[in-house]
C-alpha cells in the first residue's frame, strides 16, 4: 500500500514539474488584479489633482489649467475625507498578486496617501502658514505664465479664469490662519512686495501677442483684482496676523518619525539618525581641514574659505558663469562614461522667480513628465535685491564662490536634478512618473556633487573640492537642525549660529537656513539621500563584481524612477537589507 502512495506522489511530481515547464509562472499580476490596480492608480492621481490643479499643470495636464486650488476650511475637510476613503481601497486591495515593480509603486502610493493625511490632520500647514497661499496662487499663474503649451490668448484665458479665484483664496488665508509661528508670517511678509511686483509687471509683460482687446480688458480687471487682493492680504499679515504669530513650528518627535516614514520610507530612529548626522558633519569637517592646508597650511580653514569666497563673479555676471559651467561639466560626463545623458539640450539658465527668492539661491524648474510641448527646462539663480546693503548683497556673492557655482550647477544641473527629470519622463510606470521621493531627488543630486570629484573633474583642485564640502556641509548642518530645532533642542537663533559655526556658511546664508528649517523640517533628505546612495553604490559593487561600471550604476538607478531609496535598494540587490 506504502509503495502505491509513493508511485502516485511520484507521478504528481513528474507531471507537476511537465506542466510547469509547459506553462511557466507569469512575472505578471492576473488581468483583473492588473487592471484593478491600475484603476486605483488613477484614481490616486485623479482625486490628486482635483484638490492640487496647479500640480495638475505642472504634470502636463492641462484640462486643469483654469482651476485654482479650493484653500476653504470645507475643501480640507473633503480632502481629508477623500484621502481616507482612498486608503480603505488600498488596505483591502491584494497587493500580493502584484509583480515586484507594481508592488514597490502600491507601497509608494500607500505611503503618500498617509503623508498626505499626516500633513492635513497633524502638520496642519494650512493653518499656520500665511505664504502658502501668497505663494500658491502665484506658483500656478506662474505655470501658465511661463510656458508655452498653448497659444498665448489660450493661456491668458486661464490665467485669467485663476486670478478670479485669488481673492477667495486669500479671503480663506484669513479664516484658516490661527496664530502661526511669528517667523511664517515674517517670510510671507518678505516675500509679498516681490510676489506684487511679479502680478504687476511680469504678469502683464507676458502676453504681447495678444490683441484681443475684449480678452485684454479682461485681464486687466481679474490681474487687478489680484494685485488688490494680495496688497489687502498683506496688510492683514502686517497689522493683524504679526502681532498674533505666536505659534510654534516645531512638529515634535513623533511626527517627525511619521513623515519620515511616510514621506522618505525611512525608519531609523530619530537618535540613530543624529549620530548618522554627526559623523558624517565631523568626517567632512576634518576632510575640509585636509583640503584647506593644501591651499594654505598657515591658515585656518575659516580664513582659507573667507580668501575663497572673494573669488566670485560680477552680480551682472552670474548668469553667464553658470552658463560656461555647464558645457564642461557635460563634456566630462561624456569623456568619463558617468551616467547617459538623454537629450543634447541644456536647460535655460535664468533669475528666480521673485515669489521664490526668500527661500532659494538656486534651483531646477523642469516641465511635468506628461508635458509634451512646453518641454523647456528652466535653471533659476537667485541674483541680489535690488534694496539690499551693500555688505549684504557683498556677502551674498561670496556664497557663490568659483567652488560653490561649480557644485551648485553640479547638483541642479549636470548630472544632478536635470539628468534625472531626463530620464523621469521614460520612468515605467505612471506613478513613478509623477511622484518623487526627496530623498531620492536632493539625495542623488547631493551625491553627484561628490561623486564628480572623485571622478576627477576639476582636476584634483582643492579649491573647487572646498567648494564642495562647504556645501557638504551646509547639508550636514540641515541634517542635524531640522531634527534638533522640531524636537525642541535648538532654538532657530541657535541653528543659524549652528550653521555658521559648524557648517562653515555665512550669516545671510545661515539666516536663510534657519528660516527654512522651520518649515521643512525634514531637508535633511540631501544628506540622507547621498548616505544611502553612496552605500548602495557600495553593495552593488560588491554584488557585479569585476562586471560593475559607474556608468550603468547611475543608470539602472535613474531607470527606477522617482521612488524611495528602498525601493530602488531592493530591486537593484533582490533584497530588503538596511539602507544605512
């Protein structure tokens, strides 16, 4: 009987291993799970993008283009209500049907719709921070403004249709607002003359084609409309919310933890994470020690970068230096085989916008990954005010010294921000596509400023490598106050002292910093992102063996899209080993 039991368990195994053969295992989720989950996609980005038209724009959707954000008490509340409902899709759906590539982007998706929840129900934002909305409704005239997807009366049209939604918006700024931290307002309040200005000169110079004088007439009514609304706006801020901004920035550990979590899928421990934070500011300390005595060893490292710093362009130069940097910084990536390039076209190299000057010297404005043809690439550079002293505007230059504009068109440019949005509009799949981890973006592009040197652009100049690892440091510095200053062991004066003394930056520079920290509490991702790709870089060495290239490192990284390190450190390793 035994021997019988054993004959037909034989058998099922040989015709189990036929018919395997025959029909091998699909990589791919059934057709059903496969469509379902595509619908649940869709339906992310679709409720997305109701609530967030001006990202709707930004993508390259432009049926949202005459829509502005609703920024009602009642909008946030069916936000809320929305995100929740979403997520009760996605705590039923079988993600376990799906293949490794579509189960990473559920993951990524999950993980936003919990980020989005914890910013409206806990971060709160939206009542705490005046220049959301200034800011806001300036960012989406700004989209349609400045690219040409449309002709321009098509555009003027939806400008036109958003500006008629700016008193509302600003009207709910003033329900929603409810004793904010007093340094949200001081920035909203620095950045309001600019955003002005922008509504009562940019706006009205950017459409000279248009005769239309029914449509010109039009604009003339909503465009002034705007600019009364945002004057009224700031003198509320000025008289009646600046007295009353009292509140306090800080989010607190725990909620530092979740955004982490959610928004970067790290989950390291807040004290684990601050010694990461310090031992990397102390390596780079030491190593800007080393570099400096090769300049000057009778100097202190201080007095080496104040000697650096003088070296820097005209005001009315700036633009054209970063410029000149770009073609070489390209032809040394072509040279060494550092990472394929997709397109011979080099973003336009331009002033920042003035809403954004407050809190930026320089950054990457490129096209949404579905914009098919608005498809320039803009580089903005934060050039001085026109009001400023000139000790500050002196002060100010000298952050762009020769060492720092190279790093800086590093890291935004070539191959920084700009060669990864190349790449992101051929990423797999629509979620990765249109979503971006920040670890992911500033970490790859932290990382390129490194790794460039150590290729060997530059030719071993240890002034350029300073440049380098003062902006190392800068980001070591954002590292360690954002944590410090949300869970209440650094207050925002001492974190400009902090990166003044530790992060070797100058005081407008540090001020800067300072602000910031206090509303994007977690910048640490630059330095984060750099750590975890650099580890990475590391294990995947070690896995190809004498078959790895940096070339075709860089590239399987930029094929993975814009998802967390996490995910990219499984697919390119097969596992789910620490990512630091």
């Amino acid at each position: 009987m035994a021997s019988r039991y054993v004959l037909i368990l034989s058998l099922c195994l040989v015709i189990g291993v036929l018919v395997r053969r025959a029909f091998p295992q699909s990589s791919k989720a059934p057709a059903s799970t496969a469509a379902a989950f595509d619908k649940l996609v869709d339906e992310y980005f679709n409720f997305d993008f109701q609530f967030h038209p001006t990202s709707g724009t930004a993508a390259g959707f432009h049926q949202y283009d005459d829509k502005l954000e609703d920024y009602s008490h009642s909008a946030v509340n069916s936000e809320i209500a929305g995100w929740i409902k979403l997520q009760s899709k996605f705590d039923v759906f079988q993600k376990s049907l799906l293949p490794a590539d579509e189960a990473a982007d559920f993951d990524f998706l999950d993980s936003n719709i919990k980020s989005a929840l914890l910013e409206l129900q806990t971060v709160q934002t939206w009542m705490k921070d005046p220049d959301l909305y200034s800011s806001g409704v300036t960012n989406s005239i700004f989209l349609i403004m400045k690219r040409n997807f449309a002709p321009q009366e098509e555009r003027l049209r939806s400008v036109i249709a958003r500006e008629r939604q700016i008193p509302a918006a600003l009207e709910a700024a003033r329900r929603n607002l409810n004793h904010p931290p007093k340094v949200y307002t001081e920035v909203a309040l620095e950045q309001l003359p600019d955003t002005i200005d922008f509504f009562q000169k940019d706006v009205p110079a950017a459409f000279p084609g248009v005769r239309d004088s029914k449509l010109l007439a039009e604009f003339k009514a909503s465009n002034g409309s705007a600019v009364d609304a945002l004057k009224e706006y700031e003198s509320w801020l000025q008289k009646d919310l600046l007295p009353a901004s009292n509140g306090d920035f800080r989010i607190g550990a725990e909620t530092f933890r979740k955004k982490l979590l959610y928004d970067e899928m790290v989950d390291i421990p807040l004290d684990r994470l601050l010694e990461i934070g310090y031992a990397d500011l102390r390596h780079n300390q030491q190593r800007l020690k080393e570099v400096a005595a090769q300049i000057d060893p009778k100097q202190k490292p201080r007095e080496v970068l104040t000697e650096l710093e003088k070296d820097h362009p005209a005001p009315d130069q700036l633009l054209q230096t970063f410029r000149d940097i770009l073609g070489s910084l390209r032809q040394f990536i072509e040279q060494k085989k550092i990472v394929t390039i997709p397109s011979p076209t080099p973003p336009i190299v331009e002033e920042t916008p003035p809403f954004l000057r407050a809190l930026s010297t320089a950054s990457m404005d490129t096209p949404g990954a579905y914009e098919t043809k608005a498809t320039e690439a803009m580089f903005n550079v934060t050039l001085p005010e026109r009001g400023w002293t000139p000790e500050k505007t002196k002060q100010w230059m000298e952050s762009f010294n020769r060492g720092t504009i190279v790093s800086t068109a590093t890291h935004e440019v070539y191959p920084g921000h700009y060669v990864q949005f190349l790449w992101i509009k051929n990423a797999p799949s629509k979620t990765r596509k249109l979503l971006f981890s920040s670890s992911d973006a500033e970490g790859w592009a932290h990382y390129c400023e490194q790794m460039m040197q150590d290729e060997g652009y530059g030719n071993g100049n240890p002034k350029l490598r300073m440049g380098q690892l003062q902006d190392a440091l800068l980001r070591d510095a954002r590292f360690i106050a954002g944590i410090e200053m949300h869970t209440g062991k650094m207050t925002m004066e001492q974190a400009k002292e902090f990166f003044i003394k530790e992060g070797y930056q100058l005081p407008p520079v540090a001020e800067e910093e300072a602000k910031r920290g206090t509303s994007d509490p977690t910048y640490l991702v630059y330095t984060l992102g750099k750590l975890q790709i650099l580890k990475l870089r590391e294990d995947y060495q070690k896995l190809q063996g004498v078959k790895f290239t940096l070339q075709e490192f860089h590239d399987r990284f930029m094929q993975q899209g814009g998802v967390p390190l996490k995910i990219i450190r499984k697919a390119m390793l097969g596992d789910d080993s620490p990512t630091l």
